[in-house]
C-alpha cells in the first residue's frame, strides 16, 4: 500500500494524517494497519522511530465509539517517557475524532490526580504495567468495556520484570478483546505470551527493522583500565552535539556521568532509580542541547524520541546481537549518516564474535593505540537550561516565557531554545552567553505578571 488513501480511513483521519505530515505509510505502518483495522490480533517487529504508534493508532482511533464513555482501548508501555509519547501522539491523531479523552497512568507520580481523572471517564488509557496493575486492585480502572489492548516494545517489559503484571492485567480484559503486540526483538518468551494471549495473530515484521545503512560502525579492543580514558579521547576527538554513552548497569552510568563530568564534560546519567523530577530534567537538558552527553542503561533509554543523534557509544558490547541492533539504530536516523563504536575488553570478544556471525560479515576495528593519543577536549554544549517554578497547572505557556525573556529581560529570540512544559515545572534553553543576563532578569522580573522562582537546571 503506498497511500493512506487505500485502507478505507475516514474522511477525517485522512485530512488529519495530511496535516500532521504523514505523506505515505512506513512500511510498518503497511502491514499492521489493515489487520489493526479489522480487528485482528498482531505480532510485529518494530524499532524505535518506525512509526508503530500510528501503525496500531490509527485503528485504535478509527475503531473507537465516542459516546460510549468507557476505556475502550488499554496500552501498556515500559517506561513512562514511552508512555508519554505514545500518548502525546494519540492525542494528535484523535483530532479527526472529537471528545476523545487520553489519560497516562503511569508511576513515579501521585496517584491521586490520576485517580480523579479516572473517575471522570477516559476513551484511551496509556500506562506502565505496575501503576495499571494499582488502580486494577483499587477498582478505580474498569477493563470491561475494552476492545483493545496493545503491548508496545513488549521484550523491554519482559526484560524488565512485568511478565507477571501483564499476565495479570491480560487475565482482567475481556475474552473478546483485539490483542497488539508490538517488539524490537524477537525472543522466545515473546512468543510464548503470544500464544498465550493471542488469537490466529498476524505475523508482520519490518524488514528495516535491522541494520541501519547510514550508520558508519567501529569497534576498539581496550584493556578495562582503558575504557574511561578511549571514552573521552573519542568524544575529544569527535566533538558531538549529542551523544548516548550506553552502561550496563546504574552504577557504571553513575560513575561514567561523574567521571566525564569530573574531566570537564557536560554528561548526565539515566536510570530507572531517578526520581521522576530528575529524569525530566536530565531528558529535557539532554534534548535541548544544554548537555551534551547521555550515560544510559538500555531500559532506561528505551522509547526515547531524539530527532538527531550524531554518536552512539556502547561502553562495552551489549549482551546480545539484537540490543546491540537497537542501541545503534538510534543514529542514522531521517536520512543523517551516523556513527557507532563500540568498546570491548579482550575477554568480551566473544560477544563481537556473536554480532558478526549474525550479520554475516566482519567487525571494522579502529587503531587504540592512535585513539588515545587524542589530547582531551571537553564538548561543550551551545545552551544552558533555566527551570521556572510554573507550569500547565499554573496556566503558564510557551509564549508567557518567550515573552518575559524577549520583552522585559531583552535576550533576543534566536537566543532561546527549546521550552519544555509541565504540570508545575517549564524549562527554557538558552544560548550560554545569554543564560546568565537571562537568568537575572527573570529573577527580578515577572512571568505572565506574578514573581516566579527561576533557577538554573
């Protein structure tokens, strides 16, 4: 299928797909939409940055009655950024739908508000397993009514220990439910939970799902007392806008963040025991380029959407083949070339080994030796990001900033950055330069007329 035009979408899902920009279906998108819209069970193979959230929204869209104010539709997700974006790109394509309400059920925040939003009805629900399993038990979410339930990046959820979860929120959704799973992966107990739970499921994998041709890949053998220095002499050398440095574990991130940073670097590290305010904060300086630098464990850099990734570092060689894949499918994205290195120890041989005998082909490695001779040169990010203690809750929006640092605080407008909104919190980057002058003047000035608190993130 090369249109959009040909899965019989109504009149305004298609005005609506034309606005957003979607010219023709990703070929995950041509696969799954079909068997989505009539209803069928699917099992697709997808990696970050497909399109498989429009590929099962568009039929949860489309499928969906109005009027009929119960959760219709339930998807479970790994991480609560995933969440967030998945449910963000719902709400864009309900627009060709009207009174359609979305609601995240996510952990990490007060369970209260969510509880009260619940209690006024929801078409759609996007959640983590553990905090959908809460409100099952308190009886303030209802499955009865539902008609669909999607596992989106459903290896990620196994991985992470919610087998049991889903299993248990499975068993409380109707017998008569359309059951989507969508994996980056394909491991056996992904099968197993599709034969569980799946009826005649309609096998659909996207061939692109692999190795990525615009990704230029090196892979350096260095000692263990070697891979924090061959880490800075890359990123010295190379000088990235942006870069994923990925660990294994939460300590290594913890202390490859400190030890960069201790050199100079602007690094931050993400892990699944932030406090959610944390993460927020990390994933927004990380996304408007006040930090350079991200040290993640693969779950927590799972459904992170960042348009433009120059570098990808692997601090040692993922576990298997596959994640391998899925680290570096990061770069290379939207017709960019990018780059992946991977660093491994003479005793991790054999998992570079595992790569090349799944691709078929022999790894390229680089000179360590020339590597660390590269002098250090710290990367320093063009912006740095201000926290305004106000947010949606508190009726501020993006031009109220825009405003208060164009206007009163005079920084002119090519000198802000990207401004990153939530419930009590705003972060605005500004160009380094500014920030201080930026800074001053909100602290004495006013947002939307009131004194706000402004501190440097």
């Amino acid at each position: 299928m090369s249109s959009f035009n040909d899965f019989g979408l109504s009149s305004a899902m298609r005005a609506n797909l034309e606005q957003l920009g979607f010219t023709k279906p990703t070929e995950i998108q041509a696969k799954a939409l079909a068997p989505g819209l009539a209803g069928k069970d699917v099992i697709a193979m997808a990696k970050t940055g497909s399109g498989k959230t429009a590929a099962f929204g568009i039929s949860l869209i489309e499928r969906l009655n109005p009027r009929l104010f119960a959760v219709q539709s339930l998807i479970l997700c790994p991480t609560r950024e995933l969440a967030d974006q998945v449910a963000k790109a719902l709400r864009e394509l309900a627009r060709a739908r009207e009174n359609v309400k979305i609601l995240t059920l996510c952990g990490g925040v007060s369970i209260g508000p969510q509880i009260g939003s619940l209690s006024h009805g929801a078409h759609i629900v996007v959640g983590t397993p553990g905090r959908v399993q809460d409100h099952l038990r308190k009886g303030t979410l209802s499955l009865a009514r539902l008609k669909t339930v999607v596992l989106d990046e459903a290896d990620r959820m196994l991985d992470m220990g919610f087998q049991d979860a889903m299993e248990d929120i499975l068993s409380q959704t109707p017998g008569s439910r359309q059951t989507m799973m969508f994996s980056a992966t394909w491991p056996a107990p992904i099968r197993e939970l599709s034969k569980q739970y799946q009826k005649d499921p309609v096998d659909v994998r996207a061939e692109t799902a692999g190795e990525n041709p615009d990704i230029e890949e090196l892979f350096y053998e260095v000692s263990p007392r070697q891979r924090a220095d061959a880490i800075v002499a890359l990123l010295s050398g190379r000088q990235p806008e942006s870069c994923i440095v990925f660990c294994t574990t939460k300590q290594q991130c913890d202390e490859m963040a400190e030890d960069l940073g201790n050199r100079g670097f602007s690094a931050l590290a993400l892990h699944g025991d932030l406090e959610q305010r944390d993460r927020d904060s990390v994933l927004v300086r990380f996304g408007n380029q006040s930090c350079s630098i991200l040290v993640a464990t693969d779950v927590a850099a799972r459904g992170l959407d960042i348009k433009s990734l120059p570098l990808v570092i692997n601090a040692e060689p993922a576990r298997d083949p596959e994640v391998h894949t899925h680290r570096i499918g990061r770069t290379g994205r939207a017709g960019e070339q990018g780059h992946a290195v991977t660093f491994c120890t003479p005793a991790q041989g054999h998992k570079i080994s595992r790569i090349e005998s799944e691709r078929g082909r022999s790894a390229l490695w680089g000179d360590t030796e020339s590597l660390l001779a590269t002098p250090a040169k710290p990367v320093v990010p063009a912006m740095r990001t201000l926290c305004i203690a106000g947010g949606r809750k508190d009726k501020i929006r993006p031009g109220d900033v825009l405003g208060a640092l164009t206007g009163d605080a005079g920084i002119p407008g090519k000198a802000v950055g990207k401004i990153d909104l939530f419930d009590h919190q705003c972060f605005v980057a500004v160009e380094k330069s500014q920030a201080g002058k930026a800074l001053s003047r909100l602290e004495s000035g006013k947002v939307k007329g009131r004194k706000i608190r402004v501190r440097y993130a």
